[in-house]
C-alpha cells in the first residue's frame, strides 16, 4: 500500500461507460471552465466558501498546480470524474492525516446533467476504496448537510454507517452549516464487515 500521485482509479459502470478518477491536465482547461460556469448556481448552495474570502477561487492554472503539489505531498487526492473522456464533476480526498489517524475526507460534485445515473454513488465508492485497499488510510469520512437529499442517498446507496451531526462543522454559501457525518473505516470492507472487499464489489453485487 502507497500513496502515489499522478494516480488513476477506473471503473467500468453496469451499463458499459468508463468511470476514471483522475487529476486535472492542461488540456482540461476550457471543458473544466466550461462546466464550472454552467453549475455554478447549481452548486452555490451546497460548496464550501471562506469566511469573508470573496476572490472567487484560483484560476484553473494556479488551482491545478496547488492541487498537484498537495497530492505530491500527501494531503489530498484531487480527482477528477472522467465518464467515457468527458469531465462530470469532481471527488476528492482531502485533509488527509497521517501518522496516528491515517485518515480523509471525502467530498464531491457533479454536472446537473449527470445526476441521477449512478455516477457519484459508483465514483464515491471507488475513492473510499482506493484510499482505504491501496493507499493505506483507516478512515473515510463524508459530511453532508441535511437539505441535500441526492448526496444523502449516495451515501445510503453505500450503506456508509452515519455517526452523528456536527453543529457549524463547514461554511458554506456564506455561513456556519450542519452537517451529518458519515465514516467508512478499513475494518468494513473486510470479511465480517459490512462492505467485504469494497465498496465496489458490493454495488457490483446488488447491480448483478
């Protein structure tokens, strides 16, 4: 088990698409601004600001090169998800611990176009297992706000056990929000846990 970066995790989904995990490449530029622009008030109620922070965010060549150096140094994982050579969102690892806690947070979004056909559910479930079967963290966790019921059924789709609500644990669209928090750890996805052998192999089984 290792953490490497640039790294790759791909899926083939039931009905035959490819699903990669992937870093941003330069060439992604004008798909990526693309997409950003036309989800924006899509995602605005459910994304992550900076308290009196009102910059807008790093332009895609500062974003990925900061996103690269991250990775390279072991604190997040900061994919991409590619269906069949077209960019449909994001999931990434991030705040990644080492030492004593060996674990990360999970956090995702996808294109308005591309909800509703299994692809946070299957793209969720093979970042908890690549960060969990081959990177060698312990602990996955998922925060979501109550009012988002499409992120609360991934996660219930997964079986991911929930653990409580954290009071103010993140601003977002400019304020203090709940969140209810949801954990998978490595001991799951062996024999005797919930989930043996990955999240994967267990959506693989119900979709057989």
């Amino acid at each position: 088990m290792s953490w490497a970066w640039p790294a790759r995790v791909r899926q083939e989904l039931p009905d035959g698409r490819q699903l990669t995990l992937r870093g941003l490449v330069r060439s992604d530029r004008a798909e990526w601004e693309d997409l950003r622009r036309r989800n924006a008030a899509w995602l605005r109620p459910w994304e992550s600001t900076a308290p009196q922070d009102r910059s807008g965010g790093l332009p895609f060549h500062q974003m990925r090169r900061v996103n690269d150096r991250a990775a390279r140094d072991g604190l997040t994982l900061p994919f991409v998800i590619d269906v069949d050579g077209r960019i449909r969102g994001q999931m990434q690892l991030f705040d990644v611990l080492w030492g004593a806690r060996r674990s990360g947070w999970a956090g995702y979004w996808l294109d308005r176009g591309a909800t509703g056909r299994g692809v946070a559910t299957w793209a969720l479930a093979a970042l908890v297992d690549h960060a969990l079967l081959e990177v060698g963290l312990h602990r996955v966790e998922v925060a979501i706000r109550p009012e988002n019921s499409a992120s609360l059924a991934v996660v219930a789709r997964l079986a991911i056990p929930e653990e409580g609500r954290q009071r103010g644990l993140m601003h977002v669209d400019g304020g203090w929000a709940d969140h209810r928090s949801f954990a998978v750890l490595t001991e799951d996805l062996r024999p005797g846990g919930y989930a043996p052998g990955g999240l994967v192999a267990s959506l693989h089984g119900r979709a057989g």
